[in-house]
C-alpha cells in the first residue's frame, strides 16, 4: 500500500481526537458532528485558559500535543525534542539508533542504555505474557509483507515458515543492559514504541509544572491530568469502518491506545485486504473478525502492547486475557458492527448518533 493511504486516516484521526477533546468540542459530538470540526475550538469553554498546540511528524506518525497553563509553549517544546531523542535511540532504520546496533550485532553481545533496556525488558515481559500475541521479534516477516517498505507483497508460505524459524522473542538474552540476539533475528519496538514515548513525555510535562495537556501520539493518547476545568477529557474513538468517530469517551489522567488494520494496510493481487498486525504463530496478517481494540490503561506502554497483543489474540482470548488480568479497560469492535467494552468502562463511552444502532456487549468479570 502506498504511504498516502494511511497518512489521511491518521490525518482525521488526529483532527478528531483534538477536536473532541482538548479543543473541547465535546458538544460538537453530542449534537452528531463527528467531532472533526475543529473551527469551534474554545466555544464550549468560554472563559478557559486558551490550549499551546504543537503538530509534528515522527516515529513515522503524525502527532498533536496540546497542553494548558503559563508554561505550555516552554513544555512542548521539551516534549518534542523528548520523541525525537527516544525515536533516534529506537529506530529500526536509523543506523545511529540502538535497535539498529542490536540488529545488526551478528549475534554479539550490545550494551544498552537504561531506558533502552528498560523498554526491550518490558515488550519481552509482555510478549510473555500474552503467550506470544506481542512478539518484538515478528521484523523480518513484516518485511516480507512489504510493511517495511511500503512496497507490498504476499510471500510464499515456504518463505514464511522459513523467516519464522528467526522468530521469537524467547531466544533474546538480556541481562542487566547487555543484550544478545541470535544472528538472523531482528527486534523492533513498533507496538510498544509510541506508549512508552508518551508515559515518558507525559511525565517530562508533569516535571514541568503541566497538570493538563493531551498527547496523541499517531492516535494513541496520553491524557496528562483532566481538562483545565477539572472536568474529564472527551476522546473520539476512531471509527474503524471509515472516517470520522464511532463514539466519545471520557476519561482523565490514562493512555488510551488503539490498534487497528485501518492504520496500514493493502489490497492484495487476490483482492483481500492484508493489515499490518501480524498473527506471530502463522506469519499471515491477523484476519480474525476484529476491526479494532482499543486499550484503557494508566500506562501508554501497557496500553500500546496490549492493544497490538489483543488484536492478535482476537474476540475471545482477549476476553480471557482481560478477566485473569482485569488491570485495564478495552473496547473492541468487530468487522461486522459490534462493541465489546469491559465493565470499568461502560459508563465513559457514548456512541454518536449514527452508530447508535450498534449491538453493545459489556465484558463483565465472571
Ligand atoms: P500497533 O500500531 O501498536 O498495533 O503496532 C503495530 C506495529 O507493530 C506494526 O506496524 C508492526 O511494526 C509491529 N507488529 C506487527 N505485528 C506484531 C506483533 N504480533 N507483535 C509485535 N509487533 C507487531
Ligand atoms: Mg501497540
């Protein structure tokens, strides 16, 4: 798929999520708009300390962080250069970066950095957790697909059981900061990247004096404190059958992480549609009749890893995941018009108008 596909919904995305919720646009979304309408900005909070908006590309996504108060230009500022210190240390293709050091080590032992350990050390911990549905090694297949590239294919099935003998994420070593990948192996943060970037910049704003601001991160966001009222943060969650939002939530102080096919994804010769979240145990692109997972969590990097993880798994291991691990709240939508959302969170989300026909089922605990 070429680039240009993705890059408008991300664009709408991040219109909407700005719009629904730092903008304060809320109402826009109740009385039916989609919450793109980002022109009547400040309406709703007449009076409110006016939101410093910054916009930029990196981590190959578009993101928009908005924050309040007196120190909120000096604060992104800080913010922005913080993504692009943490991107060049975790690039695949930055041949600075400390993955590429990793990647490229032939089986060597590398000296990581803290945070870099950090953050291998936490996607491996999820990888096992989640059986393997996260897998930080999962690289070389997506660059048989063409997700590396943009130049899209469909391999073989020979030539994926073959790149998958180099997968899995129990053949990495890391003690303390060294780490040692087998030669022929590649590590990639791309499904837990962007939620440990946001926690990390979330906190650089809390240091800073900041109690509100939004971070989307390529629409994964981390809300920093409420709204400057005091009142939630209303989100639109995108909708994944097409543009605009299919519901608000509200929620405060928490990462709100979304993975979907939508994001990045082609048509193939035969006509189907291959995503770009990839089933770790056949090497083919998930097709289990999700449309998207969306994760509640404190943590940007729990949320990001869960929200890749969950996708995988599908419908009804997730369900079984989230009740032996019920420390987190999901929304999951399916390809043919449905909504399973956890109990914590029934309460937060409101579909818009035109989805209201929508079949809800709340996860409950037992
Ligand atoms: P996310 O947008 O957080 O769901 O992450 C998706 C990205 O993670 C993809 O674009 C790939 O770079 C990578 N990826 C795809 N499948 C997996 C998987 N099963 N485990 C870990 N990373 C994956
Ligand atoms: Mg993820």
């Amino acid at each position: 798929m070429k680039r240009r596909l993705w890059v408008i919904p991300a664009l709408l995305c991040m219109l909407c999520m700005t719009a629904c919720s730092a903008a304060g646009t809320a109402a826009g979304v109740e009385n039916g708009h989609d919450g793109r309408d980002s022109s009547s900005a400040g309406n709703a909070e007449e009076g409110a300390q006016d939101p410093v908006q910054t916009d930029f590309f990196a981590m190959d996504t578009y993101m928009t962080f908005t924050a309040y108060g007196d120190r909120a230009r000096e604060a992104l500022t800080l913010a922005e250069e913080e993504i692009r210190r943490l991107e060049s240390e975790w690039s695949v293709t930055d041949e600075d970066s400390e993955i590429w050091k990793i990647n490229h080590s032939g089986g060597q032992p590398v000296t990581l950095s803290d945070e870099t350990a950090q953050i291998v050390r936490f996607a491996l911990g999820m990888a096992e957790e989640t059986d393997g549905a996260l897998e930080p090694t999962i690289y070389p297949v997506l660059t048989a697909w063409g997700f590396t590239t943009d130049e899209n294919r469909i391999p073989g099935e020979e030539e994926l059981r073959s790149l998958l003998e180099n997968v899995g994420y129990e053949k990495v070593e890391l003690n303390g900061n060294q780490i040692t990948l087998p030669a022929g192996m590649e590590l990639d943060l791309g499904a837990v990247g962007k939620g440990y970037a946001g926690d990390l910049t979330a906190e650089l704003l809390e240091e800073k004096g900041i109690t509100s601001a939004l971070l989307d991160i390529g629409g994964n966001v981390q809300a920093v404190g409420s709204r400057p009222d005091g009142t939630d943060w209303r989100l639109g969650l995108r909708n994944p059958y097409g543009e605009g939002s299919i519901g608000v939530l509200s929620v405060s102080d928490c990462a709100v992480v979304t993975s979907g096919d939508y994001e990045r994804y082609f048509i193939g010769e035969d006509g189907k549609e291959y995503g770009h979240i990839i089933d770790p145990e056949t090497g083919y692109p998930v097709d289990n009749g999700l449309a998207s997972v969306t994760i509640i969590t404190e943590e940007g990097k729990k949320g990001d890893a869960l929200s890749t993880s969950m996708f995988v798994k599908g419908l009804e291991q997730a369900q079984e995941y989230w009740r032996t691990h019920p420390d987190f709240d999901m929304i999951l939508i399916t390809e043919d018009g449905q909504i399973y959302l956890t109990e914590g969170v029934q309460d937060r989300f409101e579909l818009n108008g035109s989805f209201g026909n929508m079949e809800v089922h709340v996860i409950t605990a037992d």
